[in-house]
C-alpha cells in the first residue's frame, strides 16, 4: 500500500523531490496542490515528471464513509474505511458559526478506561499521519457538498477514538499538516487535543503545534480515578498536573479539564469540592461530561439536577464550567460512545 499523500507537510516534500533529484522549488506550490483538493489549475506550475512520480509514490485516496448516520440536533457521524478494511469514527458537531470535527486518532483504544465504549474493543493499531489529515478532508468535503462551498472549515478536536499522545509521532504530523500555512492553515487555537493523562507525552508536549491541551481528570480521587483510568496507576493525577502546571500558555490560553458526572460515583458535593481544590489558581476551564450510556455499559448518567448542583458548587469557587451538552447520543455518536461498527438500535 502506498503511503497517504496527506501525511507530508512542507519539509517532507521538500526531501522528497531532493530525494528524487528535483529541486524544492516548487514545494510550496505543491503543497497548495495536495491541500487545496488537488486543484489542477496549479498544474502548470510544476513539472509532469514531479506530478507522475508523485502519483506514483503516494496515494491521494481519502477514507471511505461505511456509513454515515445523523443526529436531529445536526450531528454528522461517519464510519470511514481505511484502505485495510478497519473503520474509526469521526463526527461533524454543529456549533453556533461553524462545525467542530472530532476526530480518531487510533483504531480501538490501548488505555482501556472503564467507561468507555472505545476501549472495550482494545488496540487494533495506529492510525498514520494521512490518515488522520484524510478524516478531516473528507469531512470538510462532505460538508461543502451539502452546505456550499462557503462553508468555514470545521474546529477540530482529537477526542474521537484511541488515545492520541500514545500514536505521539503521526499525531504530531498530522497537527502540523493541519496548522502549516502551507498545508490546511488552520489557527492552533481551532484544534484542542484530548488526552488520558498519558505522561510519555505530555512530557514531550512542547514538541506538538501549539494547539490547545484538554485533559479527562474525572476523577480527584486515587481510588476512583484508578477504577475508571487504569493508566492512572502507572502516571497517577499528581505527576500529571504537575507536568500540565509547568507548560507554558499563551496569552488568554486555557487547559481544559473534562470531569465526566456518573451518577452516585463522581458526582458528590464532596468530589466537587475536592475537585475545586484542584483546579483552583489555575488558568483552567473545566467542562463536565454527563456519563453518555452506551449497550450493556453499567454506568448511571445523573440527572440535570445533579449536574446543575455539581457546577454551582465550581462556580462557587469561581471556577469557569461549562457542561458539554450531549451531541448526538441518539446515534452513539456522543463522547465515549464511538466503537467502529454500526448498531442495529
Ligand atoms: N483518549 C483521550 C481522547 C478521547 S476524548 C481522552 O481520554 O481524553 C473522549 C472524551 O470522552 C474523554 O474525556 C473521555 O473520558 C470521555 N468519555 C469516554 N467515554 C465516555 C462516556 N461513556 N460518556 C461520556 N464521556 C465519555
């Protein structure tokens, strides 16, 4: 199988013309031609020879939608095929001006998180730099066809299935080819990467774009935050944040911090007082996730009451909260509710 034509930024096709004995003058043009759907009104500006051997050497497929089901709130949920027959999820969430793309990072999850529909189906493999690049185009292509070519290019977040610090090196790829100004010239501040708390790469988070860091705290007890992210035994809460306090922020720039609400288990006065502890004196947001059920998953959602009282109690302590309101459950397209396959419901 050929390599993804949407896993190579500006540096990467600049070596491979110096490799094919070309010179990298023209990389920038062909750049524009790879990112701008391959439009070939910028033909003429390289040469035949260049565009024939980079037919031949990559692979401009994007993946294949299996299927693609909607929600009546606007949601977009698309099973894609990758050119091995496995099939990651990625969503198109409506927001107020324009869409948000959460997309996958891995096929199944390694991190095996106790409430998670992802994680039940373990680690099949990594997805590759083009890959992840390829959702987006796709969807952004899906969308225009519907919506006109006007429509402005969705947010991203990397919060669909897998863990993306645990595939660091195709993530980092794919987020450059994201924010390079020859390659999908979206803002840093349009993308917010998602992570368990997965130490290895925080560590080397100074190495990603600077794109914005959410972190799935959801739990301010040892206990409980083991029960529910086995990998916090091996990278428990404190060494996380101690990493996370350390990472330098732009002006107004937040870290994110997902709490996920079940019901009887993280959702006590008690968990939200703690939790303020926490979180108190950082630049944070914290965004409350009511538990999405999923089939045979034997978690409780809490109530709206619940919900209201556990964000009054941050809100008390100052702290900015926002509850994320569920997008899409209807078709299991809600956080934590992704597993590549469709369900008869
Ligand atoms: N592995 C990364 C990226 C996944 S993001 C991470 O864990 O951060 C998906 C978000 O949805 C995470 O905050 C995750 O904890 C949350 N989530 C997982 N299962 C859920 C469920 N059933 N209901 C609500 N949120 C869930």
């Amino acid at each position: 199988m050929l390599p993804s034509l949407y896993g190579n930024n500006l540096e990467r096709i600049e070596s491979w013309l110096l490799k094919g004995g070309h010179s990298t003058s023209c990389a920038d043009i062909l750049c524009r031609y790879i990112y701008n759907g391959r439009n070939k009104k910028l033909l003429p500006q390289f040469s035949k020879t260049v565009l024939e051997q980079l037919e031949n050497e990559f692979t401009s497929e994007l993946p294949k939608p299996s299927s693609i089901q909607r929600a009546k709130d606007g949601t977009i949920k698309f099973l894609l095929e990758l050119h091995d027959g496995e099939k990651v999820e990625a969503v198109l969430i409506p927001f107020y001006k324009r869409y948000t793309l959460c997309v996958s990072s891995q096929v199944g999850c390694a991190m095996n998180c106790d409430f998670c529909y992802t994680g039940t189906m373990g680690l099949k493999r990594n997805l590759e730099a083009g890959e992840i690049v390829g959702q987006y185009l796709f969807a952004y292509e899906f969308l225009k066809a519907e919506k006109g070519s006007n429509e402005p290019r969705p947010n991203i977040v990397m919060m669909g299935m897998g863990e993306p610090l645990h595939n660091f090196e195709e993530v980092k790829m794919a987020l450059k080819v994201f924010t390079a100004e020859k390659g999908l010239a979206l803002s840093p501040r349009q993308i917010t990467l998602s992570t368990v708390g997965y130490l290895p790469g925080l560590k080397r988070w100074h190495e990603m774009p600077p794109v914005n860091l959410a972190l799935s705290l959801h739990s301010p007890i040892k206990e409980v935050r083991d029960k529910l992210i086995p990998v916090n035994r091996g990278w428990p809460l404190p060494e996380v944040m101690e990493v996370l306090d350390k990472l330098p922020l732009h002006h107004r720039q937040v870290i994110t911090y997902e709490y996920l609400l079940i019901k009887g288990m993280t959702d006590r006065d008690s968990d939200a007082h703690e939790l303020a502890k926490i979180i108190l004196g950082k630049r944070a947001m914290i965004n409350l996730i009511p538990f999405n059920p999923y089939p045979g998953s034997e978690y409780k959602k809490p109530s709206t009451d619940d919900v209201e009282r556990f964000k009054k109690i941050l809100v008390s302590y100052s702290l900015m909260t926002m509850v994320r309101t569920t997008k899409g459950d209807e078709i299991l397209a809600a956080c934590g509710q992704l597993k590549a396959k469709q369900l008869s419901l």
